[in-house]
C-alpha cells in the first residue's frame, strides 16, 4: 500500500485508440488516455503491415527522397 499523503492517486482510467478499441487499466494519469497506435491495431501484434498516415508524412518522405534516388541512379550509370 502507497503512503497516503506522498503518493499521487492511483485509479482506473480509459485508453482510447484512434482504430476505435477502448480497454481501461490503472493509472495516475487524470481522465481518459487518448492513443494512436495500442495493441490492437498494431503491426507486430496483428501481423499485418499498414501505414499509418497522419497528414501525409510517408507521402512526402517518398517523394522526398525518390528525387534524390533519382539522381543517385543518374549519376552512377554516367
């Protein structure tokens, strides 16, 4: 048992998941844990590989450097 008067509260919460999947556990944090990614929708607990896209970071990493592959590829066949 924590001490009453050092230790912070430690009570049930909600964790909610961008996919949808909510679960509760316990936790010093106040109110509801909002996540991204959690167990459910996962690549290596699920087994299948997706991207998860927030405001179309893997699409400018690609063009990025598929410019830069570009002249790599030109340069070494001169």
């Amino acid at each position: 048992m924590p001490k009453e008067k050092i230790h912070p509260t430690y009570e049930a919460v909600r964790v909610i998941c961008a996919c949808g999947n909510n679960f509760e556990t316990r936790s010093t944090h106040k109110g509801d844990i909002r996540v991204e990614i959690c167990s459910n929708c996962h690549p290596f607990f699920t087994g299948k590989q997706r991207l998860v896209d927030t405001a179309g970071r893997v699409e400018r990493f690609r063009r990025k450097y598929a410019k830069s592959d570009a002249a790599v590829a030109a340069a070494t066949t001169k």
